[in-house]
C-alpha cells in the first residue's frame, strides 16, 4: 500500500462513541422488539405463526440466544432512558437562571 503512512493513529472519544451505540440500539427500539416477538414466536411455535411479512426482514439462526440477547440489550436500553431522564431532570431544576446552561433570552430592542 504505498502512499499510505504506516503510523496511523487514532483518536477515539470513547464517550462519544458508547453515546452513538446508545442512539442507534434507542432509536432501533422498535425493530429490536419486533424482532425479539419473531424469535419468541419462532421458538415457542417452531416457526413464524404471523403474516410472513413480518418476519421478511430477519435471518434468525438461533432463535432462543437472538431473543435472550435482545432482551437484554432492551433492557439495558430502558435502564439508560431511566438515568438520562434523570439526569436531564436534575440539570434542568439545578440550572440557575442566567447560567450558561439555561440562559437569558430576550427581546432585544
């Protein structure tokens, strides 16, 4: 590979990043449960009982460890929308009106 230098680094703002995971798996949430209901439905029934529409999108392998696996990243999930929605709350009420964070704004005239 020439033209390429060998000593690439590269900075990871780990933060950031594990915030990006959160709001792909919060926005995700919908597909994530329709997919644990395939699973659930594929395990119990041994094989898909609803329109096959519903289930076009997925390739399930192993049913019962998907399903497992997705319950709990969804619970993860909703344990983190738990302490955002906490946290999001204290900031809010401790904020000091004129702050940085929550600051005036007005007519200017």
């Amino acid at each position: 590979t020439a033209g390429i230098p060998a000593d690439i680094q590269i900075e990871i703002d780990g933060d950031r990043e594990t915030e990006r995971i959160y709001s792909l798996f919060a926005i995700s949430m919908p597909k994530l449960q329709k997919m644990q209901e395939a699973c659930g439905s594929i395990a119990v029934y041994q094989g898909p009982q609803k329109e096959p529409d519903d289930y076009s999108n997925f390739k399930i392998e192993d049913s019962v460890t998907t399903f497992q696996t997705l319950q709990q990243i969804i619970t993860i999930v909703e344990q983190l929308d738990i302490h955002h929605d906490k946290y999001r709350e204290k900031r809010s009420s401790s904020a000091k009106y004129g702050s940085e964070e929550n600051p005036i704004v007005g007519k200017i005239s």
